[in-house]
C-alpha cells in the first residue's frame, strides 16, 4: 500500500501503468506543439514533411516566420511590459499588504483580510467586466462633467495593467506572509532597542529576510501576468497582449507560427521555473 | 514610539485600502448597479428587474446556467478522480529520491499558458490532428473522425487545465501525514479500502477542499477552454457574457450575467467552506 508495507505485485504494477499515462496525457499536447514547430509543412499536422526552422526564420513571400510577424512580436513586447508593471506594483502593493496584516493591529483586521483574500475566488472574466464597467462609467462621468476626456478609463494598456494587479496582489501578500510569518520578532526589538526606526528595521532587517519571497513571487506575478487571459479580454484596447494575440490566431484558423510561439514560450517558463525551482531549494536548505 | 506605529499603520493601510476599494469593491457595486438598470420605452435609463427577468424567462440562458455549474462540477470531481493516485504515489509509494523529481516534472506544464496547452490538444484532436493521423497510417481506421468539439473533449481540457490547482494542496497534505498511521491501520487488519476511506481521505479534507474550490472556480470562469474545445455548442456561460458584452453590446445585460455567474461561485464556495468546516483564509494558503 505504502512504502514502507510488504508490496503487492498487482497493486503496484497498475500504479505503475498509471503513472506512466498520467505524465503521457500530461506531456503530450506540448511535446507534439514543440515538434510540429518545425515540420516543413503549411499545416500545423503530420505527416512529417522534414525539419525547418522557416516558421521561425522565413522572411515571405511564401512563408512569415515568427521573427518577421510584426504583430506576435509587438503583443510579447506588450506583454512583456504588461507584467513588468503588474510585477512591481502587485509586489510593492502585496509586500505592503503583508506588514499590515502580520504586524500591525487595527479595527475590522479580520474583515479586510478576508476581503482582500477574495480576489482570488472572483472568477477572471467578472473581475474584468466590473472594472470595464467602472472605468467606463467613470469616463463618462468626467466627461459630462468636467468636459474632460481620460484615456486610461478606456480598454487601454493601462486598464489591463490595473486589472491584473487587482487579483495578482493576493497572490504576492500570501507568499509574502507566509514568510514574515517566519520571521523571528527578537531580531527586530534588537535592532528597535538599539536605537533604530520603524522603517529603519523594515529596510535593513526585515526586507532582506524577505528577500527570496519576494523574487520568488515578482517571477510568478510575472508569469501569471504575462500569461492571462480572462480578465484582459474585456480591458484590452488597440495593444493586443500575446494570449489575446494567439487566442484571435486559434480561433480563425492555425499556422505553424502559433507552434513556434508556444515552443518559445514552453522553453523559456521551463526555464524559469528551473530557475525558480533551484533558488526555491537553496532558501529550504539555508 | 506610538507616533512611529501609528504612522507605519497608516502607510501600509492606505495602498491597501485603495487596492480593495477601487478595484474590487466598487466595481462589484457597479456591477451590481449596472445589471439593474435599462432603458424604457423612450430610451431613458431606469431602475429595473428587466436583466434578470429576462434570464429566468429566457430558456437557453437558464439552461446554459445550469448546465455549466453542473459541468464545472463534475470538472471538480473528475479532477480529484484522476490527480488523487498521482499525488497518493508521489508522497507515499515511490521512493524518496524519484518522489522530488515526479513533483518538479508535474508541475512543469502549468507553467506554460492556458492557450498553449489548449492547443496542443487542438492539434492533437481535430480531425486533420495527429491521433487521427496515426490512427489511419497504422491502419486501424480508414476515415478520420472529429474528436474535438464537443463534450468529452471539453471535459478533459477542462480537467487537464485545472489538475494542478488540485494536485499542489493534495501533495501538501498526504506530505504531512505519517506512514505510521497508515501502518497502525494495516497491523490491526483493515483492508485497503478501509484505510482509505477512514483514514487517507480525512486526513486529506483540508487539501481536498481547498484544491476543488480553486478547480470549481477556475471551471466556471474559464473561457478559453470552452470555446475553443467545446466548440460551437458547447454553451458555457462566460461565453453569453462576453456575448452580451462584445457582440451585443448589452452591458446591463452582461452585467446581470456576471452578477449571477459571480452569486452562483460564492454560493457554491461558501458551502464547501461551511461543510468542511474551513476558513478562506486557511483553504487558500
């Protein structure tokens, strides 16, 4: 039954065969988009017609690689600024967010705790028709009112900004305290006895300890940024995110193009999450 | 002392506060507001129940309602169904050294985006896709057939993108159940299935719920999923929001739908918290 207890060769055997379709069901789908990234042929389907890097390389007129698509470039560069700003301001915004709920005491802490953990269980699609629906009701507000006229209240780059922020801080502030939770008060009350301030302790003491966390949890804020769909679908405006980009691609039809994105995207989030992985590790060790 | 205290209160409360407020509480207000608002006759906005009588009189909405909570559902259970073994070999039945590898190796594929995934599966399932290939090359078919687009295959996409969500909370806590437990139960005679259900599976509560909560939600707003492996009728009600939102134009509308679509996921939540005795804050950490 377990490891520890006298094998049963039947039991185990299945286990076994199990195991083994599991991670086949689960690696297939990618395994067959990385390869079929480089068949020469105009469909993204077998049979195999020989190796080609032209999805990636070819410069027309027959072929587009991925290289020369100025619209998949342009939407990863989107995309790429996109959770460069989610990152920040969800890790400044959640870090801060930690100190309140695991240091501080005020009124209605529970309260606000709880709210600020819903994020999480809103579905995607509601958290971004609720604020298109603000930011648009805002807009005409100023506009009827002030006469003036806000671009940030429209579908924009900025909107999606705000949008995925709003989910991605939950993430941040539970890992975050998760940490601080581990953090031993006496360092702090040393540093507070020996003359230092508040914010002196929080700099020097408190957010070097919190160090890994917070990388750690800037990459995956990165990630879940760069990789969300549902709630950019209703913010988006004229700068096409890279998921939204692919999504439009998908539905009208397939290129091998879209093999040779997701073999970029699948090799560098494999990457990353090594990195991560292997830094993970170190911190447990230490 | 004091002033210092209070002052560092103020500065983490505030961007706090504007967080929840601007981006969570008053657009769920507006939603809120939005869905029970129309025009009349004149075209003048007014107060009314029209969006939501239009749901309940309106059989496919009704309809594509229910059955996506059921789905999402059955998502929840088949989910636990297929990820449940894996998690229980990896802490318990293999051995230590291959146990850390098997982990790093299941959670790789979450890491690459949802469409991604979804694809690969398009490419492997449609009728020109790769299965169908190999299938009529072996010689074991002599037509293609269209396996994507429709139910089944919107179940297992759905089910393969939400595994994870189930398999992180259930490896952490068949980890921090002791063997000896298991062995107690085996010495004293139960069989398998007893040790099982008395004892694997309360352990676990904790994991499991927390895991089908994330699951349920993740199935009852996904979108992508849906309508890309669902195909044409597959009827998920994310779609007849975005319908109303993008195609038709009718934010009160949409509002209405998000509205309940967000009741229903509270709804169902709340309950699973409230059966297992949990608390939010505990369930998603």
């Amino acid at each position: 039954m377990i490891r520890t207890l006298p094998p049963h060769k039947g039991y185990t055997l299945a286990f076994r065969i199990y195991i083994v379709l599991f991670y086949l069901f689960l690696f297939a789908p990618l395994i067959i988009t990385c390869i079929l990234a480089f068949n020469d042929s105009n469909f993204p389907s077998l049979p195999w017609k020989g190796f080609t890097l032209d999805w990636f390389m070819a410069d027309g007129p027959d072929r587009i690689g991925l290289f020369h698509d100025r619209s998949n470039l342009s939407s990863i560069v989107v995309s790429a600024q996109t959770a460069f700003w989610v990152s920040i301001l969800s890790v400044t915004v959640g870090t801060m967010g930690a100190f309140l709920f695991e240091q501080e005491e005020f009124p209605a802490k529970r309260g606000l705790y709880f709210l600020a953990l819903t994020p999480l269980v809103i579905p995607g699609v509601i958290l971004g028709i609720s604020i298109l629906l603000t930011a648009n009701s805002l807009g005409i507000y100023f506009e009827d009112t002030f006469g003036l006229d806000i671009p940030l209240l429209r579908p924009s780059f900025w909107l999606v900004v705000l949008g995925q922020f709003s989910f991605i801080t939950t993430f941040v502030l539970l890992v975050v305290s998760a940490r601080l939770r581990k953090f031993d008060p006496s360092l702090e009350e040393a540093a507070l006895n020996l003359g230092a301030t508040r914010f002196e302790v929080i700099r020097c003491i408190t957010l070097p300890f919190l160090r890994p966390a917070l990388i750690g949890s800037g990459a995956v804020a990165f990630l879940m940024s760069f990789e969300n769909f549902n709630t950019t679908l209703f913010l988006v405006g004229s700068e096409t995110t890279l998921p939204i980009n692919l999504y439009l691609q998908v539905r009208d039809g397939s290129t091998p193009i879209i093999n040779a994105v997701s073999f970029l995207l699948i090799v560098s989030t494999s990457i990353l999450a090594v990195i991560n992985l292997v830094a993970g590790k170190r911190e447990n060790r230490e | 002392m004091k002033n210092h205290i209070r002052l560092s209160l103020y500065i983490f409360l505030t961007p706090v506060l504007l967080w929840l407020l601007l981006l969570i509480v008053i657009p769920h207000i507006e939603l809120l507001i939005m869905s029970l608002k129309g025009t009349d006759d004149l075209g003048d906005p007014v107060w009314t129940l029209a969006n939501y009588r239009h749901f309940f009189t309106e059989q496919i909405y009704w309809y594509t309602f229910v059955r996506t909570a059921v789905y999402a559902m059955l998502t929840t259970v088949l989910t636990f169904v297929v990820t449940f073994p894996v998690a229980f070999y990896i802490t318990k039945v293999v051995s230590v050294r291959l146990s850390g590898f098997l982990t790093i190796v299941l959670l790789m594929p979450f890491w690459v985006s949802e469409l991604v995934r979804v694809y690969g599966w398009m490419i492997l399932l449609r009728e020109s896709g790769v299965i169908n290939h190999l299938l009529i090359s072996s010689g074991l078919m002599n037509t293609p057939i269209e396996m994507l687009y429709n139910d089944i295959s919107m179940m297992m996409g759905l089910v393969y993108t939400s595994m994870l969500f189930m398999a992180v909370p259930l490896i952490s806590s068949l980890e921090g159940m002791d063997d000896s437990i298991i062995e107690a139960a085996h010495d004293l005679g139960a069989s398998p299935p007893t040790i099982f259900c008395k004892i694997i599976i309360p352990y676990a509560a904790p994991g499991i719920t927390s895991g089908s909560i994330v699951v349920f939600m993740l199935a009852l707003g996904n979108y992508l999923t849906p309508t890309l492996m669902g195909g044409k009728n597959s009827l998920w009600f994310t779609e007849q929001i975005y319908n109303e939102f993008i195609a038709s134009f009718n934010w009160n509308q949409g509002a209405a739908f998000g509205f309940l679509l967000l009741a229903l996921s509270s709804i169902i939540i709340w309950a699973g918290l409230k059966l297992t005795r949990q608390e939010l804050g505990r369930a998603l950490s």
